[in-house]
C-alpha cells in the first residue's frame, strides 16, 4: 500500500520524538509524558476494471455500488479519475442521479444500477471519448469528503417498484395519452416499458397498451438482440408487445440519452416518417419513459404546434407519477426538474442558458431538428399533417 506523503513524515517525526524523550527521561530520571500528534486517516482510494455500458456508451465501474461505498466513498463526495492510459479528471461529483449540468461529467450510482458509472449527463458516450479497452482500469480516489453533498441531499429522488404503493396502474406504469397543441387525440402515447421488466412494470404496461389498442411502437431503448433476451425470460408475459413485435410493428432505436448526436437526431426522425405511414395508435418509450422518451415527447408536441408550457406540464407528469414532485407540492426540486425540459426546447431553438423559453418558436427548432436527421421539408410536412388534428 502507497502511504501518503505527509502521513510518512509525521509518521518518522513521532518516532523520533519518542526516541528522544526516552533517553532524556533515563538520563534526568524524570517523568516524560509524550503526546503523539494526530495522524489524519488515508485517502480513500481504489483501482478497478472497467467495462462499457452498451445501453449508454458510459463506463461500467467494476465494482458494485455496494463495494464503492464500503470503500468509503457516499454520495456527495467529490472524486478524481485516472485512467491507465493517462486521462485524468478532477473533482467529479458521486451522486444518485445525474445531477449536474447537461453535458458535464458524474459518477452516478443510480437506484437499479449494479454499479456506479462514468457517464456525462445527456452527453456523449464516455467510453469512447476516453478511448478505452476492455483491458482499461481505472483509479478513483477522494478529493473531499461530502463537498456536494447539499446538492445530493436537495435532488435525490427514489421510487418503489411495488403497484401496491400507487394509486393507480396507470400511474405505476407511467402510461399516459401525450397531449398538447394540435396532437391528435387517441393517438399517441407514452410508458415505462413493456418488455424490460428491471422495474417491475412490463406486464402492466403491456396490459395498457393492448387496453389502448396501440398498433406501433416506437423503442427507443433496445435492439433487437436485447428483446430476444427479454423473450427467453421466465415469466415474460407481455403477450401484445409480443404479437406487434412478429407483426413488424416495433422500431428498434437502442439510442442512449445523448439528444444533441447526430446519431439520436437521425434515428428518431426516421422513425417518426415511418410511423407517419401508420393508422394504429402508437406508444413511444425507453425504460422508465423519463428522459429519452421526454425528449421524443417534446419534439412530437413541438411539431404539433404545442406551447413551451404544454411541453413542459407534459414531461413533468412523469416526476410527479414516480416521485410525487408537483409544483405546489415541492416547488423548488419541480423548478429543479424543468431544467431538464428547458434544456430540450433551448436545445433546439439554439437558445442560450437563460432564455426565457416561453418565447421560443418550438415548431421551427423540432422542423430543424428533423432536417439535422435527414429528412426533406416534404417528409416534415407529412409527419406533421399524421399527427394533428
């Protein structure tokens, strides 16, 4: 084990002073009481493999949440990262969620997780931006102890798995109808998911969709691959997302949180062109049906001539089914929360931090949007008369 420096020292003057002491007290026959300086404890550290995440493109830290915290690291402390191959941050914050602005890094050990990440919130994927292997490993040590720690305690949010702990199946399944602007009614939906069962929503969800009569699926989570393995589960039920699936009727998008690549940018504009060419009710959703379904969310609303306010009282229903944050209820974590929203429509009007999003041109920004993705005007122009009224 490496000992600090400083502890070294103090550790080679104590000894000397005892030494010393000693033999003056033999000589003078006096009594001598020593006082042996305070020796501060060792910088918490640890070095671990890493692995990428596939869903996300962030990294996998090799040891589970549980392990990290036992080698002393909490939630609000600040950290720094070194990588084998020389790529070096400091002072990242840990936290529970990924609470920091859209585009800066966090070590995030999030509620469901098996291990904490290295990720950059709603940004692009880590793993491949710090050139990494799967042979790579990693150095985390503590810079100081519970620095955001305030932060930590003001955003931390949790939520039960359990239906029994919701009012209804719609509000445990996070189901809703989107609705705002000129959306057609009856038409477009959005959900936690219907085949990934890591909370405990599938079947429920899945019963909502047959319930709706939703006829295509937008996934923005999964592949194929994944589905597979989902279908191979014992106890997977969800029989309608089945049924659609070996119709043909579920897109694949397998897309991470990262809105502002190109790569998101071109899959979910066409998958909104090839659901313009459906006549069944459709379902959009990731995992949660949060965050990158909020974003799908905001560009459908948008280029169906929603307000900034409908787009938002529309993604913060999700906060309020999971969490219970409403705006007269906890006002300051729902403004909290909005800025998630805002940086969507700021995003794509290529507004600044600050402006005020309510005088945004919404619809112009999703129809830029689409372009970036690859579609032609007369592409837009067919999305946007399938979905209005």
């Amino acid at each position: 084990m490496r000992i600090p420096i400083l502890r070294l020292k103090s550790l080679c003057l104590t000894a000397v002073c005892v030494v010393m002491a000693c033999v003056l007290a033999a000589c003078a026959n006096i009594n001598i009481r020593i006082e042996t300086p305070s020796v501060a404890d060792p910088v918490t550290a640890c070095e671990t493999t890493v692995s990428k995440n596939e869903e996300f493109g962030s990294i996998n830290i090799g040891m589970t949440i549980e392990e990290f915290e036992a080698a002393g690291f909490s939630f609000g402390d600040s950290v720094d990262i070194l990588f084998d191959n020389g790529t070096e941050y400091t002072d990242i914050p840990y936290y529970s969620g990924y609470f920091v602005p859209i585009g800066e890094l966090v070590v995030c050990g999030y509620p469901g997780y098996e291990h904490p990440v290295i990720a950059r919130n709603y940004g692009n994927t880590v793993w491949d931006e710090m050139n990494l292997t799967d042979s790579s490993t990693v150095i985390i040590s503590l810079n100081e102890k519970g620095r955001y720690r305030a932060v930590e305690e003001f955003n931390a949010m949790h939520y039960s798995d359990e239906p029994d702990d919701y009012e209804t199946d719609i509000v445990f399944a996070n189901f809703r109808e989107i609705e705002g602007g000129d959306l057609k009614d009856d038409t477009f939906y959005r959900s936690a998911s219907p085949c990934d069962d890591t909370h405990n929503r599938a079947a429920c969800v899945d019963d909502l969709t047959e319930e709706h009569g939703i006829g295509f699926v937008i996934n923005l989570a999964d592949n194929d691959e994944k589905y597979q393995g989902y279908r191979a589960q014992d106890g997977f039920v969800s029989d309608h997302y089945d049924e659609l699936y070996d119709k043909g009727c579920v897109m694949f998008l397998s897309l991470n949180a990262n809105y502002r690549s190109d790569e998101f940018a071109e899959e979910i504009s066409n998958a909104f062109y090839k659901m313009s060419c459906q006549s069944e009710p459709v379902l959009i959703h990731c995992l949660e049906g949060k965050d990158r379904t909020g974003f799908a969310a905001t560009l459908l609303l948008a280029l169906a001539q929603a307000s900034p306010q409908e787009i938002i009282d529309d993604y913060m229903i999700t906060y309020d089914n999971y969490y219970g944050i409403t705006k007269d209820g906890d006002p300051d974590k729902y403004e909290a929360v909005v800025e998630n929203v805002n940086g969507f429509l700021r995003y794509l009007c290529d507004a600044s931090d600050g402006d005020d999003v309510s005088t945004l041109d919404v619809r112009s920004g999703a129809e830029e949007y689409l372009r970036r993705g690859g579609l032609n005007n007369g592409q837009i122009a067919q999305i946007e008369e399938f979905i209005s009224q």
